[in-house]
C-alpha cells in the first residue's frame, strides 16, 4: 500500500478529501507516494485553524516568538540528514546538493531569531511642541506560500519563518511533486513549541492555488516559479486587494572577459549550469564568451561536462541527478532538438540519456550548445534544465547589451581580472543579484533575493529586511499628553 501524504492542519496530519495524487521518485519512475488532492473543504479546516491561533500567535512578546523560531533551528540542525534525504527521494537531486539547500533555508530561520530587534520602530521626540512620534510594524495576519518543485525546503523556508516571527499565520502550498519535506518541516517547527494552527500546509494542485487568490481572509500571497503564473498570481492577488510577492522565471548569463581566470570561469559554468540537473532559477544558462576566448572556452567546458556523472542521489559519487519529472524531461529534450533545428551547434547532446538499471528514470545529460544567437528560442526561453548555451560577444560593451536586452532579470556574474570593468558591470547591468567571480550571487538570509524585469512581480524581495517588511505593516502614531489648560481647536495644519 502506498504511503498517504495528507495535509497538515492544527499540529495534526490530517485531509477531508479523499483524492490523491501519485509522488514519484525521479530516478526510477515508480510512484512512491499519494498526496492528497485537497478538497475546499480541507482549506477552509486550514483558514479557520489560522484564524483561531493568529490573533494570539501575533499577541506573543516578539521574544518569545523568537524563542520557539530558536528551538526549530536547532530541530532542523538536528535532523538535517533526514529533511535532505526527503528531498532527494521526492526531487533526484543529489544529497550533498539537498543537504546544502536545507542549510540555505536554516539561515533564513537563524535570521528571523533575531526578530525583536528587526520589529524595532522610530522614535522622534518633539516633532512638535510637546509631540512626539515613533513607527510600529504589526503583522498582516494570515499569509500563504506556493513554492516549486526544485526546492521544496529551502523556498518555503524564505518565506514562512519571517511571517510566522513577525507573528503571522502561515498556509503553505508546496509543490505537489515533492511535498513531504513541507511536512516534516511543520511537525518540527510543532515540536518546537509553535502553537498548532500558526504553520498549515495544504497540498493540491491549482484549485487551491486559486482558493488561497480567492480567499478574503488571505492577507499575502509569496510565490516563486514561471513567470507566466508569477504574473497570473500577482494580478490575482493584486486585484483581490492582497500584498504580494511573485518571483518568476530566469535567463542568468555569466560573462566571461579575455582577462578572466578561465579554469575558475569554466567551473563556474558547470557547476551552476549543470548543478541540481539545472533547475534553479539561479542557474547559469547563458555563457557570454567575450573577444577571443570562445573556442578555448567551449572545449574546456565540453571536457569537464564529459566528465560528470549523472546518477541517482544514492550514488555518492553523483554529480546530478534526474530532472523532476517524465513531461519535464520531454520539455527539455524537446528545447534541444529546438536549438539544433534552429541553427545552434550541438557540441554535447543530453538526450536518450539512460543508465543501467535506471532506464525508467528521469536523466538528461549535461547539454551544450555553442554559436547560439539572440533570436534563438533556447536563448529566449527559460529551459530550467541542465543546457547551457555559449553565444559570443565582440567586446563588453556587446555583451552588457545581451544581459540588459534580455526580458529576465534574475542573476548574473561576471569573470574578470578587471576592477573597472566589474565595477561598471554590477552599477550597470539591469539584474536584481549580480556576481563577481561568482557564478550563483544568491544572497544571504540577512540580505534579500529577487530579480527585475520579468522575473519578479510586486515591490518585494523575498527573506532578509524586505521580509520582515512585506509580512508587516507600518504604523506611524503621533501623540501629545492633554494639558490642564484648554488650549481651543485649531483649524489649519500644524506645523510646530
């Protein structure tokens, strides 16, 4: 019988509906699980377990909040293994890659600890005669999460650790790809002594997603995936009267200059273009070979993509795994024959990629195109899987122009040796997280991530001080103590 994945509402595993969906594991194919396809009368059970515990949730002195966010870090620490071999069972990516993902998330939980001094206000004394001001920032109330599939730890873990410390309820919708990690997460942060009902997690597929829209007593809406439903999730909230913040899709370009470390460049290629079977939003699809080095580059990164080994997350010697699913699979394989038909050169082909003893499974092998042009559909679209495109550029100043040219804004890096050129490429380059000899510029927790252009809709970026801002309001009060001498209404503005 295969294992039920239910919802998880009021501290309890618990679903009304009966309809499940299956769960697979990517490297063989099979079904390993059910998840519960909810119903609307499991999300009402979640709004109004939400409703019942916010009002006192958001009542608790931000220090003790602080104190059960303390006890959660240590309970993910403690069974980190464990929440990364959730991951790798339900996504395929590798187990040091799950692990590390996990602890990006952790960070997020170590920053929101410190919530009573990020909930800090203003305070002005005498703004006017005898009047004085200060600002406040209160919780919205109850907010909801819908995260994708490739991290089903650490994007939730940008989002609800904030909104739960700033004393928010919190709904979760995690992927229905790979939802038990969600799980397991909410029991610990339950063990950890959060009252039940502040964290619900809800499984299903877009009829709940339209629910959480829909719902008058949703205050927020974060989102990370495509952008085609970023934008979709961000005028339905916006319409429906509800904060929101949606991070779609991606085209990271790393540019590589004449005067670049070319073995560190070629590193940095493969890993964050082929890491995690390239479905990260961070990861490198676009390697810009500036003035002469392009043939030199191509080979080099030909010779190490040969080298790497794609198996299932068991082997401890695998450097990607397979990609989520078998439509997935079919998409990417489907870009590539694209990218051929439309004049790019193959130098390296992931498709029919088949490992002995796994040949149900999910596998793409590392992909790489070379000559690839601007009106090309692969340099175009996002492919979210592990294909990286070389196009050649003539000098910088070209190969700023594709990075701001592109309609996606997420990340990019630059190689060089150049202090100048850097300096111009991070104040110039129209992307929202830019890196210097780094290929993947995530920020940390106690910065914010997000991107520009078409991959982010709303004002917001996601963990660091903009979470803290998006999960509350600002309340400015201004106040004076009554004297005992009547002083008389006044009628124009007051000034002193």
């Amino acid at each position: 019988m295969k294992k039920i994945i239910n919802n998880y509402i009021n501290g309890s595993k618990v679903s009304v509906s009966s309809k499940t969906l299956p769960v697979e594991d990517p490297s063989t194919g099979e079904i390993v699980a059910e998840v519960v396809l909810s119903s609307k009368d499991d999300f009402n059970k979640a709004i109004e377990s939400s409703k019942n515990s916010q009002n006192e949730w958001s009542n608790t002195t931000p220090l003790k909040r602080s104190r059960v966010l303390s006890n959660y870090k240590n309970l993910i620490e403690k069974n980190i293994d464990e929440l990364a071999e959730i991951v790798s069972i339900e996504h395929g990516k590798t187990f040091a890659d799950a692990k590390g993902s996990v602890t990006r998330g952790l960070e997020v939980v170590e920053f929101a600890c410190g919530i009573p001094h990020l909930l800090k206000g203003e305070f002005s004394q005498n703004v006017g005669t005898n009047i004085d001001s200060w600002s406040v920032r209160q919780p919205l109330g109850i907010c909801a999460g819908i995260t994708p599939f490739n991290f089903p730890a650490m994007v939730p873990m940008w989002m609800y650790p904030i909104a739960i410390a700033c004393g928010n309820a919190f709904i979760l919708k995690p992927s229905e790809k790979d939802p038990s990690c969600s799980l397991r997460l909410a029991e610990l942060f339950s063990e950890a002594g959060l009252p039940d009902g502040v964290f619900n997690v809800i499984n299903g597929d877009k009829n709940i997603v339209q629910l959480i829209l829909d719902s008058e007593e949703i205050s927020s809406v974060s989102f990370v995936g495509s952008t085609p439903v970023a934008k979709y999730i961000y005028e339905q909230s916006a319409k429906n009267g509800k904060r929101v913040q949606a991070l779609g899709g991606a085209k990271n370009h790393l540019v590589i200059m004449p005067d670049a470390n070319l073995d560190q460049a070629v590193d940095g290629v493969i890993g964050a273009g082929y890491g995690s079977a390239g479905e990260r939003c961070m990861a490198v699809s676009v390697a810009v070979a500036v003035g002469n080095i392009a043939d030199e580059l191509v080979n080099k990164i030909q010779i190490a993509a040969q080298k790497l080994k794609v198996a299932p997350w068991t082997d401890q010697d695998s450097d990607m795994g397979p990609v989520i699913s078998k439509d997935h699979k079919e998409k990417i394989e489907n870009y590539i024959s694209i990218g051929v038909k439309e004049g790019a050169k193959l130098i390296e082909d992931g498709r029919n990629y088949k490992i002995q003893g796994y040949e149900n499974g999910y596998f793409v092998g590392p992909t790489l195109f070379d000559y690839v042009s601007k009106d090309m559909t692969i340099y175009k679209e996002e492919i979210f899987g592990p294909v990286v495109s070389v196009i050649r550029a003539q000098n910088y100043e070209e190969a700023l122009k594709l990075v701001n040219d592109h309609k996606y804004g997420n990340g990019t890096s630059i190689y060089t040796s150049d202090g100048e050129i850097s300096r111009h490429f991070t104040t110039h380059s129209n992307i929202g997280m830019v890196g210097v000899n780094v290929p993947i510029p995530v920020p940390m927790a106690f910065h914010s991530f997000g991107g520009w252009k078409q991959s982010i809709f709303g004002d917001h970026a996601v963990h660091g001080m903009e979470g803290v801002h998006f999960y509350t309001r600002l309340k400015t009060i201004t106040s004076r103590w009554p004297k005992s001498i009547k002083a008389g209404p006044e009628f124009k503005m007051p000034t002193n």
